[in-house]
C-alpha cells in the first residue's frame, strides 16, 4: 500500500482586520476565492485590539443585535465572556472554553456581547463565530438555542503528548459533540506544544480549512502566519500541522459536507432563492421573529 499523500492547499491568505469598539474583528469567510467551506458561510475572528479594556467599553463591545433567518450560528470562546440574549426567551453568560448555538431556523432576534471575562488575569479576547448553511428542510424549522460549558464539551489528549484537541461540533475518532448537526460539518480546537506534530486522514468527501488565531505554523510542509485561513484541496488525504514555535499554539480546524444548494443571502439572511429573501425580510417586519424582552437586558 502507498503511502498517503498530504492534502494540497487550495488557497490561503492573511484575514484583514476590522474594528468593533475595542475588538478586531477578522472576517475570513466569505472571500474573494470562496463563497463557503462545507455547510460554513461565515467564519469570523475576535480578537483583542488593545492591551486594556476602558470602562467605556467593557460593557458594549461587539454588541450585535440583529434577525438572522436560515442558519445556525455557533460563538466559541478561546478566552474571553460572551453574554448572549435572544426572542425566545434565553440569557446565558459562558466564559472561555464555552459554546453558545443559536439555531436561527425561521427567524430570530438575538444580541451576543463580547468582552474580556470579569475575573480573568488579563483582558484577552479571542472568539471564533461560525455560520453554518441549513439545508432547504430545517431553514423553516422553529429556532433553538443551546449552550455548553467548556467542560461539557468533549476533548482527549493527543499521542506522545502532544497536546489535545476539543471536538466542539462534530465527531473525531470516537468522540461526538452534543451540538446538532446537519451536513457531517465538524469543528476542532488543537492545541500542540512546542515542537509537537498533529496530524489527521480526511474525509475526500469533506472540505477542510484551518485558522491560526494567534501564532504561525506548518502546514503539510509549508509555513503560514498568525490570521492566516487556509484552505485545503480535494486532493491527498492528510493533513499534518507541526508547531514551529517556543511556546504552545491553538489551530481552529473546520468544514464538512459541500452545500450543493443555491446560496441567496443578504445581511443576516441565508436562503435558496431570492422569493425567500423577501420572505424573510416580510416576516421580520410583520415581527413574527419576536423581540428580546427587556427583563433579560441588564
């Protein structure tokens, strides 16, 4: 048998940088080379912009109150409190290592503001936010919400430690997320100690891609950046990712099945055609999505 050939990198690059208040916010799908990976059609990096939060802004930072039709929508908090709120009744505070999952379905109104945790040694920000693309059967199903702690969710330590790897959405080996999914998309936090080798054999019927939030990288042989997306090609089977730094680093993995239905979208609306677009629209203004009431705002 031959030996397994390393997944050739489609396309890669260095996410640009906007401001929210005193977040950056690195928005690396969509792109000007993909519309999506898998199911995903938004991939999204917070991030602190300064050193300190002023008390202007530790209350108010990345505040995003907003309807959202068609997608689910998944905020994972490497360090970092995200306070979510939403028109079906939810109000949860998680801090790092947490999940929260918002099934928008047939529509729904929901806030989530970023801001370093109260009690934390330092104010450092770093939280990735995941749209994933529903197929046309569960886009009119009811929202739903869902939230797990960091320790709710699964994790195992790597070989010759190497380090670990949480499994927030999806399955690796013979462990599985408690999120629900819908077309085999997977999401992987890796974390590997200096000098340290992770490596997997892909699905060939899944798309990968990989982010470097903080620290660079070797990926299947070749060197990448911090804020850097990657991207990797039908072609080959393994990806291997080697920490070239003195210090240990975290790599986001995701993807899954390709979405093979028509993608219609405008601001937080993601349909199959454009009929659904102003359908959602309609549906928002007649205030069929509700309202976030305001006893669960503090």
């Amino acid at each position: 048998m031959g030996a397994r050939i390393k997944k050739k990198i489609r396309f890669n690059f260095p996410v640009p940088c906007s401001w929210s208040g005193e977040l950056k916010v690195q928005r690396a799908l969509p792109n000007r080379f993909a519309q999506a990976v898998g199911p995903f059609v938004l991939f999204e990096h917070i991030r602190s912009g300064t050193q300190s939060f002023n008390e202007a802004h530790r209350e108010s930072a990345s505040n995003r109150l907003c309807a959202h039709r068609g997608i689910a929508i998944l905020t994972y908090m490497l360090a970092g409190e995200v306070e979510h709120l939403d028109s079906i009744g939810h109000h949860e505070i998680l801090g790092s290592g947490g999940v929260h999952w918002t099934k928008a379905g047939q529509g729904i109104v929901y806030d989530e503001i970023i801001k370093p945790e109260v009690n934390a040694a330092n104010s450092t920000v770093s939280v990735v936010r995941l749209w994933t693309n529903l197929t046309s059967k569960h886009k009119g199903e009811n929202p739903d919400y869902t939230s797990f702690k960091e320790k709710e969710i699964p994790a195992r330590k790597l070989e010759n430690d190497a380090g670990w790897i949480k499994i927030i959405l999806g399955a690796y080996e013979d462990s599985v997320a408690r999120i629900p999914n819908y077309s085999k998309e997977f999401l992987y936090h890796i974390h590997l100690e200096p000098g340290r080798l992770f490596s997997t054999t892909t699905d060939l019927t899944l798309e990968y891609a990989a982010f470097l939030p903080a620290n660079k990288a070797l990926v299947n042989g070749k060197e990448f950046q911090a804020g850097e997306f990657i991207a990797f090609a039908s072609f080959g089977e393994i990806i291997e990712i080697r920490n070239i730094s003195m210090v240990a680093i975290d790599i986001i993995q995701f993807g899954g099945q390709f979405y093979d239905e028509p993608i219609v979208s405008a601001d937080n609306f993601v349909m199959n055609n454009p009929h659904e677009i102003s359908q959602a629209y309609n549906d928002y203004y007649d205030g069929k999505y509700g309202q976030i009431k305001s006893a669960q705002k503090k």
